[in-house]
C-alpha cells in the first residue's frame, strides 16, 4: 500500500484520547451487584463507516436492562451531542452511578457536571480496560453486526434513517436471552414503575 500510495479509509480521531487538564474519577462497578434499574448507566462513542466517511454513535445503556435510553448521531466529535444526549436519558431517569471511559468528552466538567448536578456518582475505566464498560462494548458489537456492516450505509441521511430504525428494534422487539427473552424496553420499565410517567 505504501509503494503505491494507497491509504485505508477509517477515522484518525481517538475517542477515548484523555484530557490531562480534566479530572479523572474512580472506577465504581468492580464487585457491584448491579441489580435493578438506573443502579448503573454507561455512555460511549464509537465510528460508523459510511462509504466514503464515517459518523460519530454516541449512547447511554442501562446495565440492567440493556435498555439505551438515548442516543444521538453526529458528523464530528464536538461535545454538543454527548451532552444532548446526557440531558435528554436524564429526562427518562437518573442513575446512580454513571460509569464511561477517560475519553476527553466524559472527563470534561461540561459532562460530568451534567450528572453530578442530577445526583449521579461519576465512575471511569481503568486505562486500557474496555471490558470495564461491558455492556456498551456489546452493544457497539450488535449494532455493527446486525445492523451497519451489512446495510454498508452510503451517506449520512441514509445512516440515521436506517440507524434509528435498528435501534427501536433493539429496545422494543429484539429479545435478549440474558433478560429471559425479554427485550430492553419491557426490562427496563417492568422494574422501574417510576420510570413510566416520565
């Protein structure tokens, strides 16, 4: 590839690049027993390539239900979408604690002022441990899987549309063997009465 000038299209920005001028807050799920809903939620970023690009998911999962509830598409890595999308799953609920990487957006006051604000307990990855944050991970998996590599979506709009698509079939039709052949949405809010109102 070098010898004839050819470079692999994938996204050069790392999401998880940490701020040295941000505070980094403790990981808090080692030993837990996480055992109902909003107990722990988790937000991450990853790439979705387009044909000749790639956009940018951001979400927030409930660890208990495998319920996402937001997320949000994007053309850049600018802070706007994750805080959208931190304010608009605190519409839904609160967690109590809120578990991410040391990527530079999640260690930003910006962000984590948003949940402490709400109440919620700040907890952060190991470095290099991206099974900390698990069920994200597997939830990227899925959505890559099942839904992205095999659309091989050509632009933007055709992305979201289809992307939105999938993910009301994963909270409201896919069943998660691990939730008794449940799906996300009738996990989550079976054991969360509270939830429903909002």
């Amino acid at each position: 590839m070098r010898e004839m000038d050819i470079q692999a299209v994938y996204p050069r920005e790392n999401t998880s690049k940490p701020n040295p001028a941000n505070s980094v807050y403790p990981y808090l799920l080692k030993g837990l027993n996480i055992n109902h809903p909003n107990q722990v939620w988790s937000i991450d970023i990853t790439y979705i390539p387009i044909r000749s690009s790639w956009l940018y998911l951001v979400a927030i999962i409930d660890w208990y239900s495998r319920y996402i509830l937001d997320w949000m598409l994007d053309d850049t890595l600018d802070i706007g979408f994750v805080l959208q999308t931190s304010r608009n799953a605190l519409k839904i609920a609160t967690p109590e604690i809120m578990n991410s990487d040391q990527g530079s957006h999640f260690t930003s006051p910006q962000y984590t002022g948003i949940f402490q604000a709400a109440g919620a307990k700040i907890s952060m990855d190991h470095r290099g441990r991206v099974y900390d944050n698990i069920f994200i991970e597997r939830l990227w998996r899925t959505v890559k899987y099942e839904n992205v590599y095999p659309q091989e979506y050509d632009n933007p709009k055709e992305a979201r549309i289809g992307i939105n698509k999938y993910m009301k079939y994963y909270n409201h039709e896919r069943l998660h063997q691990s939730l008794r052949y449940r799906t996300p949405e009738e996990h989550y809010y079976n054991n969360c009465p509270a939830c429903a109102g909002k």
